[in-house]
C-alpha cells in the first residue's frame, strides 16, 4: 500500500473543501429557516424505514436550537467507495448550511493508497486541527484505532464524534453509523445458501482472518457460521487486495485442491468480482457466486449473469446522517437523538444502516438509482 510521495502530496495538495459555507437564509426575526430536503426521485431501492428517521430527526432539529455549528467531515478518502460518502455529506452539509445551522468542510485525499501508519498520522493531524481551528461537531471515517486517542481529547473537550463506515468502540465515540459487518455477513452467507446444492461440499469464502482489521473479520465470520451450520465445509481464503494476479491464483489453488469439491464462493469486499476469475481460472464456470459492494467489475459480470447477488453498502446515507447526528447531538440532546434513531440502533450506539441485496437482473435498475441520488462508485 505505497504512494510516491510527490503522489502523496498531491492527494493531501487537492482536497476536497466543499459544503456550507456562510450563515444561510434567516428570517425577519433573524432566526435559523427550516431545514428543507432535498428530495429523492421515487425507486424502489430507497431505504423507506431510513428515510423515515431522517424525516423524523430533521423535524425534531427543526423545533430546537438554531445556533450555527462548525461540523469538520474527515474522510479516509474521496474516491472509489468512499465517494458516495462525501456526495451524503456533502448535501446533509449544504441543508444545514442553508436554513443557518452548519458551517464546514468536507475533507479527505483522493486516494488511500498509502502505508497505513502515514494514513492515520495524516487524519489524526486533521482532527487535532479541526479542534484547533473551532469545530463543534466531527464526522469521520477512520483509519483505525490509531485515530482513538485524538478523539477522544476532542470528545473531552465536548465535541460530539460520530463515526461512519468503520466502528471505534474503543473511542467514546456517540453514535456509529454504517453496516454492523457480522450480520451483513450472515445476510450475504444466507443469499448464497439459496443457490447451493445439497452437501457436502465446500464453500470458499474470499474474506478475511487477520485480526488486524476487526470488522472484515466480523463479515467473514458472519457468512461462515451460517454454511457451517448448514453443514458445509468452510475455506477462508485471505483477500490480498493490492495483488490481483496472485489473489486469483492463490484461490483457484484452492478450488482446485478443495475436498469435498467447492460448490460456491462468496467474496466479503469491493474486490469480491475475483471470484469470477478464480472460478474461470479453475475451469469451473458454473459455481454460484455472491458478492459484496458494487465496483464496475461487480456491475459487468452481473450483467453476464456470473455473479448471482450483490450486497450494497449504503455509503450514500452513512454521510448524509453523519452530520444531522452530530448537530443533533448538540441540538437537542444525544438522548433525543438516540429516541429517533432507536428502530436502527444497536447496542445503544450503533446505527444499523443494513445493505442492499441487489439481484442480477436488476443490476442496472441499481445503477440507475445510485446515479440518480449522485452516490456513483
């Protein structure tokens, strides 16, 4: 995971500083306008539950304090997957922003091709200046638990955190927002399960073992115990994600080798479409496959009908409720927040967005809604 470092000064050179700027729109009697939607066109992807509580809690926001915030969004990066996020966030930032209540940038490199360690010194130096420069409120996707301590200080200092994407339940975080990744494991192991034949056999998971990263851990874990209590056997492969030839050899070994015989894959990442590869590699073209995320290579072989079934993060609505939750927080209270949000929430702070279980056949209707709500991947 290497950069150049002209590469790398680049990506810190051209961030993205966008969203609500200025004090907005006030009425006569100088207070905060209502805050008004954007609405999204009609289609049956849209998370109506979701959409619901975020109906619910900009009404509340709406009937509370109206004193403009300073709100810092600190992205791990503003490409690929994560690009969705900031297009969420920075429409919930210019909602704000326009009936008065929210000031702020949304910021990020375009890439996260770096060392890890250079990655999370570089986004703790962005929190640590976010304090410094008068935020009230920080969103962020971290790097890791390397990115604790700095929030926490600012949490201390009574600056409400909300995480997106990647838990820190070592923080004191408030309140998380994406996938809780056993369960979205479980959901994309029981799509699988649908479409493999009767046992034995063995199921190859493209996933992850390396308790370095908890929650690809969590997902794998998540798919496997649902084949292992079906009763088939489980192979773990281990993604090696910046080395696609060797990651597809290193599977099709593994197709080839497996005893009982695999009869389906599931791969637990944006990199899931290698199953493809691994199984034509393997000359075994018609094992059923599952997958995760939506890169284009997922899109192109749903299309041929290779891959069965995707499952969707809703990276779209991670950042647009990012920065309604920390206002809020401040607002009316993280017990009023935690109210609205109850029907998601888990464990008392993990706001459980779910994915989207997108079929084959519908993979360009899918296409056709991230385009129209502007979270293209």
């Amino acid at each position: 995971m290497k950069m150049t470092g002209r590469t790398w000064a680049a990506a810190i050179g051209l961030m993205l500083m966008t969203a609500a700027c200025g004090e907005g729109d006030t009425d006569t009697a100088g207070t905060a306008t209502p805050i008004k939607r954007q609405p999204l066109p009609p289609n049956e992807f849209i998370p109506m539950k979701i959409e619901a509580i975020i109906d619910e809690l900009v009404a509340e926001i709406n009937k509370g304090s109206t004193e403009p915030m300073q709100i810092a969004v600190l992205l791990k990066s503003l490409d690929g997957f994560f690009a969705p996020i900031a297009t969420g966030a920075n429409r919930a930032m210019g909602e704000l922003g326009v009936s008065g209540r929210a000031t702020g940038n949304v910021l990020g490199p375009f890439s996260t091709e770096t060392e890890l360690e250079e990655l999370t010194k570089f986004q703790t130096q962005h929190i640590e200046q976010s304090v410094a420069d008068g935020a009230e409120g920080i969103v962020i996707t971290p790097v890791g638990e390397g990115n604790a301590a700095a929030l926490d200080e600012a949490i201390a200092k009574g600056i409400p955190v909300v995480t997106l994407d990647a838990d820190l339940v070592s923080s004191k975080r408030q309140i998380y927002v994406g996938v809780l990744n056993e369960y979205a494991g479980a959901l994309a192991g029981n799509t699988l399960l649908k479409m493999l034949p009767e046992g034995p056999g063995t199921v190859l998971i493209h996933g992850w073992a390396d308790p370095i990263w908890v929650d690809g851990v969590n997902r794998t874990q998540g798919a496997r115990e649902v084949f292992e209590a079906a009763g088939y056997h489980v192979l773990v492969h281990q993604s090696i994600y910046h080395d696609q030839a060797m990651d597809v050899e290193l599977m099709r070994g593994e197709i080839e080798d497996a005893d009982p015989p695999v009869v389906g894959l599931i791969g637990m990442f944006i990199d899931s479409y290698r199953c493809v590869l691994a199984a034509d590699a393997a000359d075994a073209p018609d094992l059923p496959i599952v997958t995760f995320d939506f890169a284009p290579e997922t899109a192109g072989f749903m299309r041929q009908g290779r891959i069965k079934a995707t499952h969707v993060q809703r990276q779209y609505y991670e950042g647009y409720l990012g920065p309604y939750i920390v206002y809020g927080i401040k607002s009316i209270g993280l017990d009023a927040i935690k109210e609205i949000l109850a029907p998601q929430l888990v464990e008392g702070s993990q706001f459980d967005l779910g994915v989207d279980v997108v079929p084959w056949e519908k993979v360009d209707a899918y296409n056709q809604f991230l385009d129209e709500v502007g979270a293209e991947q």
